[in-house]
C-alpha cells in the first residue's frame, strides 16, 4: 500500500470513527474505546503528512539563530 493509499485509509477510519463517536454521544453511551483509537489515528496520520510550517519554521529559525 501506497503512502497516499495509506494516508486516505486513516482518514477514512477517522470519518467513520467521528460518526460512531457522535452516534455515542446522541445516545449517551460510553466512547471512550473509539475515542483512543481516534487520538492513535490522527497522531499516525500527523505522523505521515508533512507539516505546512516545516519550511517557514526552519527558514525563520535559520535568521535568529
């Protein structure tokens, strides 16, 4: 599997999980199973993208220091 087949995967699992989650909460019943597996989901996937301030942070830090 692809890094961008991969990427689309968890944020599939994410899209689904967020309906669960709000399912839960309409019913009042415990999510805090899928809400664990929301919070490792979204860390992978921060993990796997690259951050939009990674070139400006090391640019402005390259000037103060």
């Amino acid at each position: 599997m692809s890094k961008h087949q991969t990427i689309r995967a968890i944020r599939t699992e994410i899209e689904k999980l967020n309906r669960e989650i709000d399912i839960c909460i309409i019913k009042g019943i415990p999510y805090a199973r899928q809400a664990f597996r929301h919070k490792n989901l979204r860390a992978q996937l921060t993990r796997m993208t690259p951050s939009k301030f990674s070139f400006i942070g090391s640019l402005i830090s390259t000037f103060l220091f």
